[in-house]
C-alpha cells in the first residue's frame, strides 16, 4: 500500500542555500547561468509542490524562506543568460513560479519543520533529516515483512539502535497529519496515511524484536531462510512462535516431548498448512512438523528398546 504520484526530481549541482556571490568569477557565472537555464522552471514549481523527492539537494518539506529567495536571486543575476543559447534564463518568470510553489507550500512546510525542529536534537547523522513525504513511499510485503526501510532511510530497521527505531516511531506518527496533507496534494485519500503508519510502526516493532534474536541460541533445524534472508521468530504469529519456541527448548536440551504433545503439536501444523498458502508461519509449521516425526520416531524407539531389569535376563 503506497500513494504514488510523478513529478520531475531535479539533482542539480546548484546549491539552493547558496546565494550568487556579486563578484562571481565569470566561469562560475557562466556555469549557474547554463544550469537554470536547462531547468524548465515550470517543472521546478511541479517537483516542488509535488513532494516526491529531493529537489536541487533537498527535500521541498526543508525549503526555507532563505532557499526560495537565494534561488530567485540566482535567476535574477542571470536573467536573459545565456546568449548563446534559445532558452534564456526568464528571472520574471522563475520569481513567480517560485513564489507560487513557496505560498503553496507555506502550510506544510511549516509542520514539517516544527518536527524537525522537536526532534532534530535527536538527530545525530550528517544526513538530512528525514521528509514526511518518505514515509508515503513505504513499502511492506504483507506474506514475509520485508520492507524497504534501507531504501526510504539509508538504513533497514533490523540494523537500526533502540534509539533509532524510537525515534522513526515517533516521526511516522508525528508526521501523520503532514502525510495527510500531501496526500491530499496528490489527490489520493488522507486515509491511506493512517494504513501507513500502522505498517511503519508494526515493522518497527517487529524488527526490533528480531534484532535482539540470539542466533546462537537457535537450533541450525530453526534457523530459516526465505527469498536470501533469514526468517525472524519475531515475525510469526503469537501461536507459531509458542510453538517453536517450545521445539528450540526441546531441540537444545536433547529431550524428547511427551507423546501426546507432539501429536497436539503436529495436529497445529497440519492446521497451518490447510490454512497457509506462503509466509513464515507455514514455513516454520513444515520444519516443526518434520522435527517433531522426527520425535516421535525417537519415543516409539525408546519404547521398543528392551530396559535392563530383575527379569531381562541380564
């Protein structure tokens, strides 16, 4: 589930925070001055009030009221350049778009920055802080809980610190209201933004838990692997995860269950697997199933197996 919308993502090398110096050296001017006059300013006020993406450098969310005019300062230093080329740079025409996009923006960016402003301190990379608008290009598989946190952050979940995930909780939900906004900006419903966040913060605690997952401590029969990766016991459901949880304890302490537990057990992954097409719970219920055959083929052995006594004549 994710809004999509296009737009024009323009990486430019012009810093929008940078005014143009009044003594610019003329190469230096010659290069800013071929560069807006490439850019189509009419696509610039679409990827600015589009909110998809970073724009010159930075996200449309972190625009100041600075960037807008130094860039505007920029057209005008360039206005009517270059003369060599059929698309001069239009300084009447980039103020207006940018004033345009900067109005329209007002309300969002406001928000936006009052969040990075809140929770900024907590911010401890050279990175931008992250935009609202990311979270809307989240992206879960629904079957194994893969997502891509590494794509929209830089960094998947699973590796994130406690701090970290606290800290993405806290920015989806907080976020929540500006998502809505930019939903609405794409003409999408404000209310997949809530599904978002609910899948943003059930990944979050999801990952969290499988991070503190001791491998060591898993049976190789357990440990599992799907699509290159290992299944987390933190994504099955509360039952599976009893279940093999119960089976790991068995597994490390050499035991054998009880027999009419492992029927009971292999009655569940029968279950599972009627009710399960994919996923990991009918992946682990296939392994637990093998496992515990494999159990109780070892009681049924222990049972023929004669006992030393007064009357086994030995």
């Amino acid at each position: 589930m994710r809004a999509k919308a296009k737009a024009i993502i323009l990486a430019a090398t012009l810093w929008v925070g940078v005014p143009l110096a009044a003594m610019a050296a003329p190469d230096e001017m010659a290069d800013r001055c071929a560069f807006l006059s490439s850019v189509d300013a009419d696509k610039l006020h679409t990827a600015l009030t589009g909110y998809v993406g970073k724009v010159m450098g930075k996200y449309p969310e972190h625009w100041s009221a600075v960037d807008y005019a130094n860039l505007a300062a920029n057209a005008a230093s360039c206005n009517g350049l270059p003369l060599n080329v059929q698309n001069k740079v239009n300084a009447e025409l980039w103020a207006l778009k940018l004033a345009d996009a900067q109005k329209m923006n007002a309300e969002i960016n406001a928000r936006s920055n009052a969040i990075a402003v809140a929770y900024g301190k907590y911010w401890t990379t050279s990175e931008e802080f992250p935009a609202c608008a990311a979270f809307l290009k989240w992206e879960r598989d629904d079957v194994w809980y893969t997502n891509n946190s590494e794509k929209l952050f830089g960094t998947a979940f699973y590796n994130m610190t406690p701090e970290m995930l606290g800290l993405y909780k806290r920015l989806a939900q907080e976020c929540l209201p500006v998502m809505k906004s930019i939903l609405d900006r794409w003409h999408a419903q404000q209310s997949e933004a809530d599904g978002i966040v609910k899948s943003i913060v059930a990944s979050i605690d999801m990952d969290g838990l499988a991070a503190q997952e001791k491998i060591s401590e898993i049976p190789k029969s357990l440990q599992l692997d799907a699509r290159g990766q290992r299944i987390p016991i933190a994504y099955l459901r509360p039952t599976t995860q009893k279940v093999v949880k119960k089976i790991i304890a068995l597994e490390n302490a050499d035991r054998i269950m009880p027999t009419n537990s492992l029927i009971q057990i292999s009655k569940w992954a029968e279950q599972v697997e009627i009710e399960e097409t994919d996923g990991p719970d009918l992946l682990y219920a296939q392994r637990v199933k093998s496992i515990v055959a494999d159990h109780l083929f070892r009681a049924a052995d222990a049972i023929r197996k004669p006992r030393a006594g007064p009357n086994s004549g030995g």
